[in-house]
C-alpha cells in the first residue's frame, strides 16, 4: 500500500503525460515556502494551484490544454489550503480579494480564478495574455 507524503515534505517536481504536475515546494529551514512557490511561479508561464477533485479547477485545467498550453499543475489537499492560500497571499499581496482555488498565475502574476479565466477566453484577452508570458507560441 502507498503511504501519503504530507504536504510539506514534498521536494520533487513531477511531470504528467498531460502536461507537467508540480508537487508543492518542501519547507526549508532558511526560507520557507512562499520562496519555493515564488521561484515554482517565477519559473513557469503558467501554474494553476488546484484542490484535488474540484471539477472548476478541471475546467481551468481543460481550458488551458484546449488551447495548447501545458501549465505547471499544483495539487492542494484539503488539509493543506489553508497553509496554500497564505502562501499565494503572500505572493500577490498587492490582491484586495482573498485567494481560493483554482489559482492561476500567468507570467508570474496571479491572473484568478475560473471567472478570471472565462472572462479573458470570452472577451478574447486570454489567448494574448497567454502569448505575452509565452506559454502559448501560435
């Protein structure tokens, strides 16, 4: 039988064959956290942080591939979003409203959620957007 790894002892960055799935950063015990998740963030065009079984962070996920981009996928447990949402808070405090999942980061800025996302495809200013922090090459 498998043994669950808890949240903050993951290290390792694995890739999914749809695309490239991202375990959250380990604790250090210089830094912490939010400087794993800023360099995970900084180091990909687009990562969307996702609570498992969410069927809104699916859609963000089936969006995404839809238009030819592999994001960096970063699993959330429920016993671990908490931790998670103060880590994305930290990076983008410059946010009036509070992180919740899915979150995407697009070029290295938090972009939203599922209404950020849709909103962009519909209005036509995804696919841009995605241009610019290059993850999409067409």
């Amino acid at each position: 039988m498998q043994q669950a790894i808890p949240y903050r002892g993951w290290l390792t960055t694995a890739a999914s064959p749809g695309g490239s799935a991202a375990a959250p950063p380990g604790n250090s015990s210089s830094g912490g956290d939010t400087k794993s998740v800023r360099k995970l963030v900084a180091e990909n065009a687009v990562v969307v942080f996702a609570r498992k079984g969410c069927c809104m962070c699916h859609v963000v996920k089936l969006l995404l591939h839809g238009h030819g981009v592999s994001p960096t996928i970063v699993p959330v447990d429920e016993q671990n979003e908490a931790d998670v949402i103060t880590e994305i808070s930290e990076i983008n405090s410059a946010a009036s409203a509070a992180a919740q999942f899915p979150a995407v980061f697009v070029g290295g800025e938090l972009f939203g959620g599922l209404e950020e996302i849709m909103g962009a495809h519909i209005s036509g200013e995804l696919v841009p957007r995605l241009r610019e922090a290059r993850a999409l090459w067409l």
